[in-house]
C-alpha cells in the first residue's frame, strides 16, 4: 500500500498508531503537498519522537529515481522504477511563467499508436493513485524555493482514460484547496479517445480540460497510426466529445502529430477543416519528434508551414507545439525506451 493511495485515510491511521493528535494529519499533509517536504525529518513542527517513528514505519517514496536528466530549454526528466515493478516517467516543463507537469498513468501502453516510444512494448500495468500523486511531488522537488506549479497534463506514458478509477482521486488530490489547489481548468487529460470514459468526464460534477489525440482526419488513415480506432471509429469520438462540451463547456482541444509523408498533406488540412465544421475547439499540432528504430520523420518548415495555413485561412483555431525536451528524450516512453534497449544489449 502506498501512503498517497489514500492520504487522509493512510496519514489519521498514523496519527492513531502513534497516539498522535488529530492535527498532526493536517500537519502532515500541509508538509507533503504544499510544503514539499522530501522526508519525514523535514517536516519540523512534528515531535522528533513521531519524525523518527515515522520514517522508521512508513516510507514516504516507493518509486526510485533511475535517471534524472536536464534540457538546456529548463526541460526536466525523471525515469522512475515502482515498487509495484516497471518504470515510468514524467517530465517538468517551464515556458516562461508556466510550470506545467506531464504525468503518467501506466506502465507503457496498449493503444498502439505506431509512432509512440510508450505502446512499443505494450501495457504492463495500470498506475495506483500513490504512483500517480509521487510523480507530482517528486517533480515539485525540482523547482525553485520561487516557482510555483501551474498546470497538470496527463499526457504521459498510458492511456489516462483507461485507468480513471485511479487518476481522478490523484486529480482530486491535486485540485483541493488544502492540496496543491490546481484548477480544475488548468488540468488536462489526454486521450486516444474512448467515448464511454470520455461520457463518465462528462457526468461528473466539475471538469477538466479534455485533449483527444486525432493523428488523422478519416477512419482509414487513423486506422493505420491508432489501431484502437477500428474498433471505434472517428464518429463515436466526436459524439462523446460533443457531449463533454455539452455539459462542460470546456473549449475542446485535438492533438494531432504530423508525420512526414502519413499524415501531413494538404488534402489532410482540408479534410480537418470538413471534420471539424463549426466546432467550438483548438487544433494542437506537434510536429514529430523521432524515436529511434521507429521509420518516421519530422516534417518539412515548408509542409508545416501549408499545413497551417489551410487551417488558419479556414478559421481553425490552431497552434503549433514548440518541440522542447528532445535533447534529453523528452517525448513520452523514450528515455524509458532508451534504457530498456541499453539492459538488454
């Protein structure tokens, strides 16, 4: 059991073996989330008695860091091993007053999208929701006594809407104004696009952001670099997506990574601009960032360019993702990738 599994549950259990008062949960908790404390020494308003029983009975930290690498752009990445067996890895990123988190939901990938380091060995495991919130503290290590985090993206390693049950109390979490008191609004979670997950986002009572990964716009050419969508299909996904905008009012928005020679062609922009019709939503485009022994390319400034400005010229609002990170292996599955491939040589 991971002690931010349950971390009101787990910190009065605590308090109660240890004949601790009540308040000291509060404590505890205002030390692990706010105050981004990395041992239970550290938390200095405790009874050193207490200090010292607790790291002798419960670990904070169950994941090891295996490597932590730095990009000249403020990038920064951790490869994490779990206790619960295999690696994952999340990344900070600082773009000038952001602070944003890119999290991980499991331990590689099942939808196979063709072009992601993540997928290429499958899904091993879901994440719990101690290993999702470590990954968020662990990273708030990383920052100065002077940043502060602002944005969570659940973009990492996985498919997050397959393993909801566990990523919502670690966005809970997250959200409380007694946690790191992120907004609801400046989370993201990232799919492929599974619209009865997608639908259950819609029911709830507040929302995130929601960000499908299109990659192609007709079922044919999805088919070929998101194999889950021949069982779906694009239709089912901006239905749901509708429905989520329906009841959210949270401004879509559809991630879409250009392959050189796949999937950026001119008739692929004019296609986008067919698909998406009058739709209140955000194109993201990111050009790719090569993975190697994986075929595919980054697109030329030129391709790039035309493609834009069809989308632009019809009045799709759309941005392109300045690549950071790809020094150090940034892109999801990559520096795990990387290490697997260097074990087994």
């Amino acid at each position: 059991m991971h002690l931010l599994d349950n971390i009101d549950a787990n910190l009065a259990a605590e308090c109660d073996a240890l004949g601790l008062p009540a308040y000291r949960r509060k404590q505890m908790r205002k030390w692990l989330l706010e105050k981004r404390a990395k041992d239970w020494d550290a938390m200095s308003d405790l009874p050193k008695a207490a200090r010292e029983a607790l790291a002798e009975r419960t670990p904070i930290w169950r994941a090891q860091i295996a490597r932590h690498t730095q990009s000249p752009d403020g990038t920064e990445k951790l490869l994490l091993t779990l206790a619960g067996g295999g690696q994952i890895e999340c990344v900070l990123l600082r773009d000038e007053v952001r602070r944003t988190l890119c999290l991980s939901t499991q331990v590689g990938c099942g939808m196979g999208c063709v072009f992601c380091a993540s997928g290429l060995d499958g899904v091993e495991r879901n994440l719990s929701t101690g290993e999702i919130l470590e990954q968020v503290l662990r990273l708030q290590h990383l920052l100065t006594p002077d940043e502060r985090l602002s944005h969570i993206v659940v973009m990492g390693m996985g498919e997050p809407l397959a393993n909801l049950d566990a990523l919502l109390p670690a966005l809970d979490e997250l959200s409380r104004p007694d946690g790191l008191g992120i907004s609801h609004r400046r989370i993201t979670i990232s799919t492929v696009g599974l619209p009865k997950a997608i639908r259950r986002l819609a029911n709830k009572d507040f929302h995130y952001r929601l960000a499908i990964s299109l990659h192609a716009p007709n079922d044919e050419l999805r088919n070929q670099i998101v194999p889950t969508n021949s069982k779906i299909g694009l239709a089912e996904i901006l239905a749901a997506a509708d429905e989520f905008f329906s009841a959210s009012g949270r401004r879509l928005t559809f991630e879409y990574v250009l392959l050189a020679g796949l999937n950026d062609h001119p008739e692929h922009a004019h296609e986008l601009v067919r698909l998406f019709g009058r739709r209140e939503c955000l194109l993201n485009v990111i050009p790719y960032n090569p993975v190697e022994g994986l075929p595919y390319r980054t697109p030329s400034a030129a391709a790039q360019h035309a493609f834009r400005k069809i989308l632009e010229d019809a009045g799709i609002p759309v941005r392109f993702r300045h690549r950071k990170g790809d020094k150090i292996n940034a892109a999801c599955g990559q520096l795990r990738r990387q290490t697997l491939v260097q074990l087994g040589s």
